[in-house]
C-alpha cells in the first residue's frame, strides 16, 4: 500500500483522523486533528479511503502517552493519545455539528459537560475468550481494533479494577479446565457489593471446572454465574445467593439487577447524570413525570422522590418487572410501571393517554422518534432527552423543536465512556 504525507483536519465519530487527499476523504487510524502525519493506506473503497500512522510528523499539543500498553491493538479504547479534556471538546463539537446538521437546532446555551475518573470506570463488559492453539495459550479481552481477533492482553485500565487486573489470572483459570474450548465469552457486571463473571458455555461443565470456578471466586472475591444457554438460564454458581445492586443514596434507593440486565456502564458517572438531568427536568411535588426507557427505574425512583407521581415505561418485561420489584424494595409508592413496544404506536395505551407536565427520554441509539408522533402532549411544558447517539437527538430535537414547539434551551455531553469515541448527552427542552 502506498505511503505518504497528510495533514489531519478533524477527528471521525470512532475517533480516526481526517486527511483530504486528491479531493477524497482518507480516515487514518492513530491520528488527531491539527497534526501532520505519514500514513499508509489500508483500504480503498469508493467514496473514502482508510489509512494508519506510520509516523508523526508533527504532533498535537493534545497528544499524550497512552496509560494502556494494549492501546492501538486492543478495540476497547479509541482515544487513550488524546488528552481528557480535548476528547471531551470533540465530543461537544460532534454534539452541536449533528444538532446543526441534522436537527437544524442550535441550543441557547451549551452545559458544563459532566465528567468522572476516567480510568476502571467499567462496571458492565463482555470479554470474548478463545484458546489459541499457535500461542499455546488462553485471550481473553476486547476484540481488536479490526474486530477479527481477540486482543491479547494482560490488563485493562478501564474495566472495573476487580476484573481489569486480574486478566492474567482469569486467561489462566480458563487454560485449566477441561471445558476451555467451551467458554465463549464472559459478561462482567459490577454492583457496588459484589462483582460477577457470567460464563457463558456451550457445554455442560465437568464438576472439576465448576470446583475451579468457584475457588476462583472466593480466592478473587468475585460472584461466579454460568450461562449454559439464553439470558433466562444465567444461574450464580458462587455463591449461592449471589445478588448485584447499586445505590443512589441522594434519593435513598437501591436498585437489585441481574448480571445481564441493562445499567449504565459507568456508576460514577450514572449517579452524576441523574443529578444532571433532574436539575434539568426540576420535577416539584405537584407535577406528573413521564419516564420512557426507564430500564429497571434508574430514573423513575429518583423522580418518585420528587414528584407527585412518576410513570414509568420501558420495552423489556424482564426489567419492567425489576423496576416494579425495585420500588416495592424502596417503599416507593408513587411510581407505577408499564411494558410496551415505544418503537411501536402505543398512543391507545392508557399511560400514553394521560396528562404529564414533564418528560424523560432515555431512548437506545435508534432515538424515539416513533414515540415523538404522539408526545408529549400540550400539557408537557419541560423535556429532557438523554442520549447515546448524538444523530438520534439531532433528529428527535429537530422534531421536538419544529413538531411540537419546544425550545432547546441547553445541550452537553456527558463522559459516561472516557476514551472511546461514544458521545453521551443531555439536552433541555422547554415550551415557548
């Protein structure tokens, strides 16, 4: 592949640099705006092209020292060589670029981005696992970058440190069992008392491997769960009664979760954004809160604290029963929950009928744009939407803005993923 000169202009949503070269857009993995570079191309395809750094001619002032030593192999990181504070503004410039672009909106005012260690951050992670015969031995970890292979490494600075130092530990556990060619993956979820692995594996297990499994755990500290075949099988191994929760306790709640259930990944973060968005959303004691999405009540039980009533609705029955378990746990009365397709038309449903005078969005990265046809209604003087895809919100904002009338008072991200190029945000929105 041919080798030559460029200058990076911008930075890709996944965090590759930009190089125009011969009118064509080249995205170059390794590379950061404002720097000069030698690159090596890797692909051609007919409207761009993809290349890789093969030198640094002249670099960013915001370029720093990777902390991982797997960064660049490893695809669980994409910008560990772009200082904090510089990921985080390209992350508001790719927020106010698709609000403009796509939404047509621009917000009155942009917030304080909300922001949090950035390293052991990850309370929720799939690690792939396969033995490799040429290497002798067992990887376990992200894919790489190009998402083929398993990425051989020996630690993680950005899963939750129960789990992202003892990688070694854990590739080894894997070599011993009988059943090594059977794990598939491991799912680690992270509560605040216990973290769990799920093993996932596609055959019975001997009574040795479960034996070695569960003195792993009680020699690590760590919950054992198997996954023999779908989501309803996940079982705890050790021990027994192994249960995950987090708490919020400015609201005085703790939410229980299964091992594969949905959470935010990053708990710090995910306390600080409930704060953001109910500081947004200012619920008082007389108001009726709409929470859509609402997972297993991250939000709907903080709102419970304070407002007259909360109604939440989310599509997964598995969490809807959580969340309803979950305000019974907390003695939180004034929450009630429903299950219902939101991709769908629900607007003969009985909660979608009802009057709200404030709306919370939490939607997946397909928006909500199928709940906007038919809400919020005239009653609803104050939404706020938080997202993790900053196309959807364009989109949805510019639906709330020119549909239904609403004013974007104020927008920002929120580092919920350091290091990688995810994009989460919040955004405001009031009636004229």
């Amino acid at each position: 592949m041919t080798t030559l000169e460029a200058d990076i202009t911008d930075l890709t949503h996944d965090g590759r640099g930009v190089a125009h070269i011969a009118g064509k857009a080249v995205f170059v993995a390794g590379a950061l705006a404002g720097e000069r570079v030698k690159l090596r191309y890797t692909g051609k395809h007919r409207h761009y092209d993809e290349a890789a750094v093969e030198e640094i001619l002249l670099a960013s002032p915001d370029r720093v020292v990777p902390r991982c030593a797997h960064f660049g192999v490893c695809g669980g990181c994409a910008l560990q060589h772009l200082d904090p504070a510089a990921q985080i503004a390209a992350k508001q410039r790719a927020l106010l670029e698709n609000l403009e672009r796509i939404g047509k909106v621009q917000p009155q005012a942009l917030l304080e981005p909300v922001t949090g260690t950035p390293w052991g951050y990850r309370r929720k992670a799939r690690l792939s696992v396969k033995f490799v015969d040429k290497k002798g031995r067992m990887l376990v970890g992200f894919r790489e970058s190009n998402g083929r292979y398993v990425a051989d490494i020996r630690r993680c600075e950005v899963l939750h440190p129960a789990v992202g130092e003892r990688i070694e530990a854990l590739a080894a556990l894997l070599e011993s069992l009988q059943a090594k060619r059977e794990i598939a993956q491991i799912e680690v979820a992270a509560g605040d008392d216990l973290v769990a692995l799920v093993f996932r594996h596609l055959q019975p297990l001997s009574e040795q491997d479960r034996s070695a499994l569960v003195e792993f755990g009680k020699t690590h500290q760590l919950g054992i769960f198997l996954q023999p075949g779908g989501i309803d099988s996940v079982a705890p191994l050790w021990p027994e009664q192994a249960q995950l929760s987090f708490r919020l306790p400015k609201y005085d709640v703790e939410l229980d979760f299964r091992p594969l259930d949905f959470i935010q990944v990053n708990g710090g973060m995910n306390r600080r954004m409930i704060d953001h968005a109910l500081g947004l959303l200012d619920p008082q004691p007389t108001d009726r809160v709409l929470d859509l999405f609402c997972g297993l009540g991250n939000f709907t039980l903080p709102l419970a604290r304070r407002a007259a009533q909360v109604t939440g609705v989310e599509g997964e029955a598995g969490l809807v029963r959580r969340a309803q378990e979950n305000a019974q746990r907390n003695k939180v009365e004034n929450a009630t929950f429903y299950s219902a397709d939101l991709a769908a038309d629900q607007r003969g449903a009985p909660w979608a009928k009802a009057d709200y005078e404030l709306l919370l969005l939490d939607p997946p990265r397909s928006g909500a744009d199928a709940v906007l046809e038919y809400l919020p209604k005239r009653s609803t003087r104050r939404v706020v939407y938080v997202s993790c895809h900053p196309a959807s919100l364009a989109r949805d904002a510019g639906i709330l803005v020119e549909r239904h009338g609403f004013i974007l008072r104020s927008a920002g991200v929120m580092d919920m993923f350091p290091h990688t190029a995810h994009v989460e945000s919040i955004a405001l929105f009031e009636r004229d």
